[in-house]
C-alpha cells in the first residue's frame, strides 16, 4: 500500500551534507555528549562494570544515551570527533564495539517521512470513509499539523467509547516507531470488514492514533542529521519528552542547556507539539496509551523519578508485566524488560506518560523497540519482524479495555453528568493494597473507565451534590455499571 502511495507524491528526499539549523548536536559541555564536528560520529557500546552507577553517571556528564542491554550491563553512546579519550577516561567499564556514523546520510528511503505520512493517512480516509478519521491536532515550530487518525465505526460521531491511545516519534531519529503506528493503522482498516475481533474493536472502542508527534525533528533527521532527537525550536531544539508539565525539571531527569539532547525547554508546556498532544489526551481521555520509543527492548511505566511509584501500582505494573511478556526480544529467548525509567534506565521528568497518568489517569506505557544490535535506524528491511512482534502488544492493549475493570455511566436528575469522582477502594486485598482510596475523575461525557486486577471494591461515586457507595466484584471481564444520582 505504502508503495501505491508513494507513487502519487511528488516527493524528492534530500540529503543536504553540511546544513544544520546549528550545531548538529552537543552537550553544554563541548568536550563531551554529542558534539558532531565536522559530521563525524561514532557509537560506542560500553560494557559498564556497574550498569545503575555508570549509566547515571554518563546521564551526568552530559553523553547521549541512545540504547541499553539491561541483561548484559551495556549502554550505547553517541559521541563526535575527539570525545573517545574522554569517554575512555571516565573508567566505567570496557568499550565492546564502536560503530562509525555519518550522521548526514539520510536513513533508509524505505522509511516514511513527513510529506508521505500525509499522502498515506489521506489514503486511508478515502478508502475507508467509515472508520477512519483524520485531523490535525495543531502544527508544530515550523508550521506542520501534527495528524491524528481516529478510527471506529461512527467514527464521526463522538460516542460513550473506552478510548485507547498509541503516539509514535516523539524523538526524531526514532524512524521505527512510525512504521509500528502506521502498522496499527493498517492492521485495523484493512481486516476490518473480514476479522471478527477487529470489528469487535473498531465497533466498541474508540482507538487514536498519532504516528508523528514530532515532524520537524523527522525532517531534520532526513534532510541534515539522522541523529537528531529533538524538535526545532530556534535552531537548539527542545526533546518533547522532557517538556510535558508534570513533575518538569524536578528530579535531575533532564536539563536546562539548550544544546542537551534533553534540553527540557524555556518553560513547561512551552512547546506547541507538547501542546496539541495535552490537548487531545484531555479531549480524548484515554483509559490506557503507548508511547512509541526506540531503543532497548524496554515496557516503562510511571513515575520517572527517582524511588517514586504510582498510587495503583500493582495494576499499572501488572499490566506493565503482562504487555511485556508479549513482547519477544530480538537477540535472545526472553521478553521486553518491564520497570520505571528509574529502575530500568535513568530519572525522566516531563515525560509524556508520567502526565497522562497525574492529569488524566491514563494507565500510560513507553515501548522502546528495537534491539541495540538494530539501533535507531535498522536497514528498511528490519521493519515487517519488528512490526510483527510488537501486533502481540498493542493488540493486548485493546483487548484490554474489556477486561477486568469498571466501566460506567453516571447520570444526576436524569441527565448524564458532566463532572464527578469516583474513590475506589480495595477491600478483597487488604490494607497493604496500593490500589486503596484512588480518586479518579468523572469525564464530561458522563463515564468513568477504571482498569483493575480482579478482586473486590468499594466505589463512591459523587456528582452534583450527591454520591452512592457500593461494593463490587470485579472478575476476568470489564463491570459495566449504571449510577443514577
């Protein structure tokens, strides 16, 4: 299909050797992190002799960090001309192999840019009228709208749906992630009217999809620097994925220097593509979300920083645990790694999923696909395994939005209330439970949506002044529940 599009853009892909909106990319520290003089780089694998010490350290100094074996205690960073013997001096373990990059050659043409991610969504609006929405969440630094595709039946219509959420490419050199989302959207369209269980979803859900939430970054990545991470704003660039408000710059997990690969930008919120994301979650109000990222073979789940954990932390792990388990790693037998960014990696503050979880309790997750033996920007050819194995995980996700949890309506003098909360309590799992005395919100569509672990609750809903308590059972399938206040 891809290639059906392609050939109606009138497109020529540019590889314009030597012009860079700036620096290519460095560190505040010149001598270290990714400081690309003269379009020379490299990345360089460390096998680290402690790997949580280490890798932090690394974080510290400044380096980009662009991939971890969290099973064999090895991280990949990306360095420039003359930064080796610095790296080599920190003494944090043994180098294991070193990768020479031009980091002015375009990736693989088989990859999808910006101008062909328009054509392709505009493809399948046309041809599948009734299912498929696309719209425009905003436009980034440069101008570009930054696409949505909402596909259900009715889809034009706004219903009392559960909602699931995928976004890819956040960072720009992360070329993998969209072909995944563009997957998801494939798969979804194209066996809908002969696939039982993907009518099921399109029918009962309401599933959105945003494949590019960063086209400026990507056409930078086509047309200057293929290791460039972050957005474009005044030649710098701020990575999106430390500008979201919640918890922003708070816990050393991103930094204040513009010339960072993880420069957290001038305020929180500041940038317009994290701005049309926080607007559609808070339109769209998700119950569950990935995030699309690459690399390492990771599931992350909130919080980032440093010791913290969510209020229901046995379901958003458990559910963490089980999406990882289907998820096979590419060099070995095992599966995804499951963990907070801390515990995993390193603290991240302002990420996208620690504030969809604080805002709108969206049970959010990160996948960071693609081996470090792959890397950011595998040969096009990689792309039909990858997208394969990750179906397993985004196909769980849905179906996960009819199993064990509470959905339900709530109505105050006959009409469907606009606003509310909802206190779940634990009571089969004891005292001990994390999952005790969540407050969660009232959407304005008059529906609440909670995933839980199967076992017994005690919810109090309240609106409009008034409130009932009851006790449930919660098995294998969703409650789907009435409160009339």
């Amino acid at each position: 299909m891809k290639t059906q599009v392609r050939g109606k853009v009138n497109f020529i892909k540019h590889t314009i050797l030597g012009v860079m909106f700036g620096a290519i990319s460095f560190t505040a520290n010149a001598h270290v992190g990714t400081h690309l003089e003269g379009g020379e780089a490299s990345i360089v694998t460390l096998k680290l002799r402690d790997y949580t010490v280490g890798l932090r350290h690394l974080i510290s100094e400044g380096y980009d960090i662009a991939g971890v074996d969290v099973e064999h205690h090895t991280v990949d960073v990306v360095i420039g001309k003359g930064v080796m013997a610095e790296l080599r001096a920190l003494e944090l373990g043994s180098i294991v192999n070193t990768k020479n990059i031009d980091p002015q050659v375009a990736p693989d043409s088989g990859y999808t840019t910006y101008t062909e991610l328009t054509a392709i969504l505009n493809d399948y609006r046309s041809r599948f009228p009734g299912i498929v929405s696309v719209q425009s969440i905003g436009k980034s630094h440069e101008g570009r709208d930054i696409w949505a595709v909402k596909i259900s039946d009715n889809v034009e219509v706004e219903e009392n749906e559960p909602v699931v959420f995928f976004n890819a490419m956040h960072h720009a050199r992360e070329v993998m992630t969209t072909e995944i989302a563009l997957d998801i959207i494939d798969q979804l369209t194209n066996s809908y009217a002969s696939n039982s269980r993907t009518q099921n979803w399109v029918n009962s859900n309401a599933i959105w999809v945003v494949p590019m939430v960063n086209p400026d970054g990507n056409n930078k990545v086509w047309t200057a620097n293929n290791m460039w991470r972050k957005n474009t704003r005044e030649g710098y660039g701020v990575d999106i994925n430390r500008n979201y408000p919640y918890a922003w710059g708070t816990c050393n997990g991103s930094s204040g220097s513009s010339y960072s690969d993880t420069y957290r930008g001038p305020s929180a919120g500041s940038e317009p593509e994290t701005q049309a994301m926080m607007s559609l979650v808070g339109r769209i109000k998700p119950v569950l979300s990935i995030s699309y990222h690459s690399y390492s073979e990771l599931v992350i789940y909130p919080y980032g920083c440093d010791g913290e954990h969510t209020p229901d932390r046995e379901t958003i792990e458990g559910v963490g645990r089980q999406l990882a388990s289907r998820l096979p790693k590419d060099g070995s037998s095992g599966s995804y790694d499951p963990g907070t960014s801390w515990e995993l990696l390193y603290a991240v503050d302002g990420g996208d999923i620690d504030w969809y979880y604080n805002e709108h309790h969206v049970l959010p997750y990160v996948i960071e696909v693609n081996s470090t033996s792959q890397g950011f920007q595998p040969p096009f050819s990689w792309r039909q395994k990858t997208v394969e194995k990750n179906r397993a995980g985004w196909s769980f996700m849905i179906d996960r939005l009819s199993q064990s949890g509470v959905r339900a309506h709530v109505s105050v003098g006959g009409k469907l209330a606009d606003a509310g909360t909802v206190t779940l309590t634990s009571v089969s799992q004891g005292a001990q439970s994390t999952d005790a005395g969540r407050v969660y919100t009232v959407k304005a569509d008059g529906t609440f949506h909670i995933v839980v672990e199967p076992g017994m609750y005690k919810l109090t809903v309240a609106a409009g002044g008034q409130s009932e308590t009851r006790e449930i059972m919660v098995g294998g399938e969703r409650r789907d529940l009435v409160f009339n206040l």
